[in-house]
C-alpha cells in the first residue's frame, strides 16, 4: 500500500478559498483514478470528486461542488489537489484522498486527513 498525506485545511469563513494538498508517496498516482473524500461529523465519508488517472474525466459528486470545488492532480508530484472556492459551512468536514473506490479498491492506506471548518 501507498501512504498518503493532506495538507492545507483550516478555518475560514463562509465565501473563502482553501486548496488542499495530497502528497503520495510509495506508489505513483499516475497509474491510479484518484479522489478527494470527507466526512462530517455523524455522518459517513463520502467522496466529493475523482479525476481519471490522465485527467481528462473529472467527476463531483454535487451540482453544488461541481461549480466551486476544482480537482487538480500533478502526476509529475505525485500530488492532488482540491481547490475549493465559495466555501459553504456545509463544507466543514476531514477531507481525505485515495485513489477512486470505484476502481475496487484502495490502492494507499488512508492518511490523517485535513480538517476543513468554514464558519458562517
């Protein structure tokens, strides 16, 4: 298994930006449809958005963050990205990656995560 590990969340308030890091290392994104998941209080992790390993397809999971979330992978960096614009305090959840669950499987274990809270 790969590890993974996120960066860049934290505290802002409702109508700010934040851009998340997802830095892998022990195997190569490039070879995997990768995604960006959270998961709220009480509630079950979910996945926002998945990018095909070459980037061409992109899928969001809402109508809501298809229009202010951006995924964004850097194969050369091994890295992927969530730039999330126009936050909503419906946001506020620990966001994750691994690669698209709907390949079958995990292909890294997951990583601590990054707490995003945006405050009204």
């Amino acid at each position: 298994q790969g590890q993974l590990d996120e960066s860049g969340g934290g505290l802002v308030q409702a109508g700010g930006s934040l851009r998340l890091s997802c830095a892998a290392s022990g195997r190569n994104i490039s070879d995997y449809n990768m995604a960006w998941y959270r998961q709220a209080p009480g509630k079950e992790r979910e996945i926002v958005a998945s990018i095909s390993w070459s980037g061409a397809n992109i899928n969001y999971a809402t109508y809501s963050v298809k229009h202010r979330f951006t995924i964004i992978r850097d194969n050369d960096k091994n890295t992927l990205y969530l730039q999330m614009n126009s936050m909503e305090p419906e946001n506020t959840a620990m966001y994750y990656c691994n690669s698209d669950h709907h390949s079958g499987t995990y292909y890294y274990d997951w990583g601590q995560g990054t707490q995003v809270t945006v405050s009204s």
